[in-house]
C-alpha cells in the first residue's frame, strides 16, 4: 500500500512538472517534439493558466499540433478573459479528437463560430457542461449529457435581459429535440440572431421573441421562410 501511494505521488509529480513544462514551452514557441514529450510525460491539459485551460493556450499560441495532440486528454476546456484565437478556414478546432470534453467555457466573443458550433455538436458527444459567452447549458446536476438533457426538456429559454449570441444559437439548435425556444425581452436579439434560427430551425415548432429585440425585415423573412415547422410564432 505504501508503495502504491509512493507511486501515485511521483506521477503526480511528473504531471505537475510536465504541465508547468509545457505552459512555458507554449509561451516561449517550444518545438512540437519538446511539447508533445511533455504531454506524453503526463502533462494535464485542463490545467488552468490566468484564466485559460492548458489546451486553450495552445489553441492561443496558434499551436493547432499541439490542441489536436491535447485533444484526447481533455476535458474541461476554459478560453478565459482575454484570450483569443485565429481562425483558419475549413479547419474547426473542434475535431474528434476532443470527443471526451465534458466542459467547454469560453468567456470572449469571437472565438468560436456558427461553423465551430456545428463541429461541438458532432464531435463533442460527451459534453454536459457549456458556457459561452455569458449563456449556458449544465446538465452536470442530472447526470446527463448535454444531448439527453435537451431531449428531456425539449425547450430552450433566455432569460429576460441575457444576450443571445448566434454561436450559442446555432449550437443550441443542432439538437433536433430542442422544439420550442424562447428569447425573452432586451436579448441584444438581432437579424443575424434570426438568420440562424432559420439555418437551423431542425426541430423548432414554437419561436417566441420579447419585446426589445430587433431582428429586422429580413429576419423576419428567413424565419417564415425556412421554419416551416412552426406551429406557435409570437414576436414582440
């Protein structure tokens, strides 16, 4: 028994030096071979650095090898305040490889797209637990996944006052359960909010939109053309 706690303290220690190993070598532009030795040596990439998880600063850095090599390890994925990310068309960050992520919270606008939030949902089937931008999911009380948790409740709510962002939209609607979706009033919800809806309006039978929110002629005109579906449609 002793010698399995000695054991168990080592890799702790070997972890811990790996995970500070690497946080250095991602700020410092460490090689790719430096930094994968370092996650192989046990370093934790869900380890949190000012605010950010360990794979995020990677993701930061504009290391796209070593977030993909971060990928199977990770499960709770934090892009703290101030951190931001370069897009690179055609290729999401949000691969396979991070199919184990139960937690994803990104605190800054712009990192994640509506092509990102199609990725999430493809790839991400473990998640129970999503915060973006000031608006989230946690089916983490239930013991569910955020997919079964959705089906469950079928309904999607913003409250009266909390800004509705289209990458949360469009996540939020990949899931054909979600039928009925309610936007309270004064949700910054705009037209782009309701193209969105209208790209991805899958299972949606009942829209409701609060007053102060100003989603404009043509988003008016993409939800009545594309939601088909809708059975119930109140706006302001």
């Amino acid at each position: 028994e002793d010698e399995a706690r000695e054991e168990g303290a080592q890799k702790q220690r070997a972890s811990a030096g790996a995970t500070q190993k690497l946080f250095r070598l991602l700020q410092g532009g460490g090689d790719a071979e430096e930094c994968i030795q370092e996650l192989q040596a046990g370093a934790d990439v869900d380890a949190v650095f000012e605010g950010s998880s360990l794979a995020a600063w990677a993701a930061r850095m504009g290391r796209r090898d070593i977030w993909a090599a971060s990928g199977p390890g990770a499960r709770s994925l934090v892009f703290g305040p101030g951190c931001t990310v370069e897009a690179v068309a055609g290729a999401p960050l949000f691969t396979a490889n991070f199919w184990g992520i139960t937690s994803l919270t990104v605190h800054e606008p712009g990192i994640l797209s509506p092509a990102e939030a199609v990725a999430i949902h493809a790839n991400c089937k473990m998640l129970q637990q999503v915060w973006i931008e000031g608006w989230g999911v946690d089916a983490t009380g239930h013991n569910k996944t955020i997919s079964d948790h959705l089906a469950s409740m079928g309904r999607v709510s913003w409250p009266e006052g909390r800004k509705v962002t289209v990458v949360a939209l469009v996540l939020v609607l990949q899931w054909p359960e979600v039928t009925v979706l309610e936007i309270g009033a004064g949700c910054g919800f705009c037209s782009a909010g309701a193209v969105a809806i209208a790209e991805h309006c899958k299972g949606l039978t009942s829209l409701s939109i609060g007053d102060d929110n100003s989603i404009g002629t043509a988003g008016a005109k993409a939800i009545a053309e594309h939601c088909k579906g809708l059975t119930s449609l109140s706006i302001g």
